[in-house]
C-alpha cells in the first residue's frame, strides 16, 4: 500500500484523560479517577491512526519549547511517526485538553498557547509526493487557505474534519474551503448548527449543495453520506465505549483508507465507523486498530441494528 497522506494539523494537543469515575466533578469537591492516561491528540490522531493501518502519513504541525511539545516529540518518534514536516518553533506552542469521560459522553477543558502560530511555506506539499490532503478543522483551513489552494490546484483529494468549531455557511472563505474538499465530515450535531435544520437528512442535504461528499458522523448510529444526489449509510460496531476521545479522528483515518484503496462509499463508511469504534476500547486512541483487526471487524462484525438513525432525524431523505 503506496499510498501517502498529509494530514494539516497546526497544533498538536495533549490529551490528558481521567477515567472511570464515580461521578462529574462538583465545586467545592473532590474525586479520584481509577484510571489516569496522557495521549497525543487533535491532528496527531489522526496521523497515527493513519499509519496503523498500514498508510504513509505525513502531519504538518508545530511543536514549541514548552512541556507538552517535547512530550508529544517522544511520543510521536515512539509511534515511529514521519517529523519532516513538522516545524518546530522558538516559542511555546502548548495545546492542551483534560478529558473527563462519563457514561456515553465526556466532559472537556482545553487550553491554547495564545501565541499566532506562523503561515507555513506553500512548497511544503512538494516534500512528500500525496495524494490525500486531510485538513484537521476549519480554523486550520483558514488559517493555511494557500494550503488549501495550492492541494486543489495540484488534484490532490481533500477532505475536512469540521473539528467542533462554529461554521458561517455564508461566509465567503467557509464557502471556498467547503467548495474545495472532495469529503466533509462533521458530527451529527455540526451539521444541524451549521445548517440550523432539525432533521439530519435536511442538513445534509444543504451542505451537499457546496460539498462534494458530505460524512456525518454519528457515533453509535453509524454514518451518513451523500454524494451526487445520492444516499448511503453504514451501521457503527456493537461495542461498549471505555473513552470516545479521538474516534472522530480515527473515522477520519479509517474513511481515507477505503477512499485509498478504492472501495465504495459504503465500504469507506464501514471503514470509518471500524476504525472509530474500536478506538473507544481504550483512552484516547491508544486502541486505534491495526489494518488487520480494522479487517476483521469489517468482515465479521458485529454491527448495531439497520435502524440505527436517532429518532429525531429518522424521517425519509427528500429528493
């Protein structure tokens, strides 16, 4: 598999991960976690996921003198994770996140290094010959919108992780970025607040008026796509979720590994919601899977029931 991807990051955060608690946390309280775990995030996940199965990945991104840069480096040399296009800075660049996983869902505290991280050179995609260009959030697209352009321009596939930020549909440069992916691939819940629809078929329908393939991840619902006027889903792995830190990261990773391999739609779908799943089985993306055990589960299951929409967005797709 020859296949080579660089992922565009900007930052890369540090994951710190308490688990298995009794309760969310109260003011004027204290509780102790069972289980304490400290992971590489953001962009990075995705690059690792990437490489696990069996992909040449390559992650534009800064890391700074601080101490969460110089223990992303150990980690990233430990994933035996290409670092030529990392740039590395005479500043802090410290982005951090502290994770509170509870029942299905997770509570999140983060912080960013307010220091502007600085434009990269738009030659940096003529180091490594890819045909995937894989964009971590809107904010990193317009922050590098060169980038952007420049991939456009030389045919590589794009695609965007929305990455929970807020999305003006009217916004010129949103436009642009959104016109310019090959694959968008928000959340459920990103899709409706861009939109402001209530039904999920409506709101992915309007983004497919800018966006070649629209994905709408849906966690334990599978996934949704729609490309041409066309409509495929895919149901998610029957698990049971330690930690969902990074599954979206990980869909990512699984989606452009069928899209690499040349599988359909659907396949690549399959590929995504593997890949997030089995990534919930540990902290952060410590369980992100290997080629052969994303194989596996693709083949054998098991899967969530067919009627796997949530109730409210279950109505038929209109035409």
């Amino acid at each position: 598999m020859n296949s080579k991807v660089i992922v565009l990051g900007g930052r890369i955060y540090c994951d710190i991960i308490f688990s298995e608690l009794p309760s969310l946390p109260q003011l004027g309280a204290e509780i102790f976690a069972r289980r304490l775990s400290v992971n590489i995030g953001g962009s990075a996940n995705t690059a690792i996921a990437l490489k696990r199965l069996g992909l040449s990945a390559y992650l534009i991104a800064d890391l700074g003198t601080d101490f969460f840069s110089e223990y992303i480096r150990v980690m990233l040399e430990r994933e035996g994770l290409d670092r030529n296009l990392i740039q590395n800075r005479e500043f802090p660049t410290a982005a951090v996140t502290v994770a509170l996983p509870w029942q299905d869902e997770r509570a999140l505290v983060s912080y960013i290094e307010p220091e502007q991280l600085p434009h990269y050179p738009t030659d940096i995609l003529d180091h490594v010959p890819a045909q995937f260009l894989h964009i971590c959030g809107m904010g990193t697209a317009r922050h590098h919108l060169d980038l952007v352009r420049v991939a456009r321009a030389a045919r590589m596939t794009l695609s965007l992780d929305c990455a929970c930020e807020e999305i003006d549909l009217w916004d010129p440069v949103a436009r642009e970025i959104l016109g310019s992916v090959d694959y968008a691939m928000p959340n459920i819940d990103e899709a409706l607040a861009m939109t402001g629809a209530r039904n999920i078929y409506k709101a992915t329908k309007q983004l497919g008026e800018l966006i070649a393939t629209v994905v709408v991840k849906m966690g334990a619902d599978g996934a949704l796509a729609y490309s041409r006027g066309q409509w495929v889903d895919a149901p998610a792995l029957a698990i049971n979720p330690v930690d969902t830190t990074g599954a979206g990261d990980c869909f990512a990773a699984g989606f452009i590994l069928g899209l690499a391999t040349g599988c359909s739609l659907e396949t690549c779908l399959r590929y995504g919601n593997v890949a997030g799943g089995l990534s919930t089985l540990g902290a952060g993306i410590s369980a992100a899977p290997n080629l052969e055990q994303l194989q596996e589960k693709v083949t054998g299951g098991p899967w969530q029931s067919a009627e796997h929409l949530p109730a409210p967005c279950c109505e038929k797709p209109i035409s």
